[in-house]
C-alpha cells in the first residue's frame, strides 16, 4: 500500500482506521497527480502540507520539494503519512462523549455518545413541540461527492407524549439505543473508505447488536421542560 502510483486514478483505503480517498489535482498541464486525503499542495511554497486530526489532537508537517520533482516529494509525502497513520489513534470511534474544559453541556439532552443527538422541534408560533433522535451520516454519490444525510430512530410530539408517557419513554430508549448501534456500524463502514454509499438503516444491522440500556439515562420529560 505504501508504495502508490499518484500518475493515475487511486480507489479509496484505509490506514489503521483512517479512511483515505483520493483527489485529482492539476499542478500544470503536464502535471496530474491523484492527491490522498490529508496531503494539500502549497504552490507559492512548492511542497505539501500534511494534517492529521487524530483521537489525541492534531498532527502537523511539511515536506518540500527540494529539488525534486511534486510527484516526487508527494510519495515522500505520502510515506510520512502513512507512517503516522500507522502509529496514531483514528478520532473514529465510538466512545462517550468528553466534555472540553470551560464548556458545559446540557444533561437533558446529552446522550454521552458522540453523534448521537437529540433534536428538540418547535413551531414558530412555540404551541408544538416534537422530540428526535438523530444521527448523522455522510453519504458518497457516483462522483464520490458527499453530503449529510440525517436518520432518525425516534420521534415524538409533546401531545403525542402526554397521551402515553410511559410507552413514549420506552419507545425513546430504544431510539437510543438503536441510534448508537446504527453510528457504531456506520464507523466500522465509514472507516473502510470514507462516506458510504446508502445511508445504514435499522433493517442493516444486527437487531442483538442494539443494546436494551443507553450510555445515559434521559427522560423525556425533562427534554420537553428544556424547551422552555
């Protein structure tokens, strides 16, 4: 993997996790090469930039030309990449939530996953409220161009839960719960190659893989009350 010809067209991988597409990228009319993912051309300084954003914070390098050609520095580019890649943590995981120092989050609707969101709905004239739980996911069309698509495994109205607290509050649970199920796979897919293809619904998964008790106990509730 490590020795890739950038003269012609490369299909996605994966490092150690990190998933690596690749880009064409026109330096002259002679000069096309196909770019990896985490590697951007500086033409002024002639060489090439290197960020990896990993699970620990962000790595930043150089490498020049220095005589050598771009195609040339961008293998070299390319080798210090990948030997990073294969000693780091991919910030792809799924994890709970850490909390960043000087901020806070609301306890109502934390979920203490990563990607896993509650979405509070509310009319313009505030009368309807409605509750969601979301996840979103990156989805790659025919020319690899992506665009967030959101999938919801819950929601409901504030009438709708006040009619039925009880079943409503069973009902969110296992949105939740089948929420991170669904962002887990969707990880182990996205980590292969990037944005998938489909979005990844409940019927593509495992129905044992959800778990029956979330990361953390929300209530309904009090969601409801945060609105106001």
């Amino acid at each position: 993997m490590i020795n890739i010809d950038f003269t012609k067209p490369v299909k996605r991988t994966n490092v150690n996790g990190f998933p690596i597409r690749f880009r064409k990228d026109r330096l002259s009319d002679e000069c096309i090469l196909w770019v990896p993912q985490r590697i951007t051309r500086n033409l002024q300084s002639k060489g090439w930039r290197i960020i990896i954003n990993h699970a620990d914070g962000q790595l930043r390098m150089w490498e020049g030309d220095l005589g050598r050609s771009p195609l040339e520095s961008l293998q070299a580019a390319w080798r210090n990449l990948y030997n990073q890649l294969m000693s780091l943590k991919t910030p792809i995981t799924m994890e709970r939530r850490r909390t960043l120092p000087g901020r806070k989050r609301n306890p109502a609707i934390d979920t203490g996953v990563d990607g896993v969101l509650i979405v509070r709905h509310k009319a313009r004239n505030g009368r309807s409220k409605a509750i969601s739980v979301r996840i979103i996911q990156r989805i790659a069309d025919a020319k690899s161009v992506s665009r967030p698509v959101p999938v919801d495994t819950f929601h409901v109205s504030e009438s709708k839960y006040i009619e039925s607290p009880e079943t409503s509050q069973m009902r969110f649970i296992n949105g939740l719960c089948l929420a991170s199920a669904l962002r887990a796979h969707y990880l182990e897919e996205y980590a292969k190659g990037g944005p998938v293809l489909s979005a990844i619904r409940a019927d593509n998964i495992d129905p044992g893989r959800a778990s029956k008790k979330p990361a953390v106990a929300l209530d309904l509730g009090n969601i409801f009350d945060s609105f106001n």
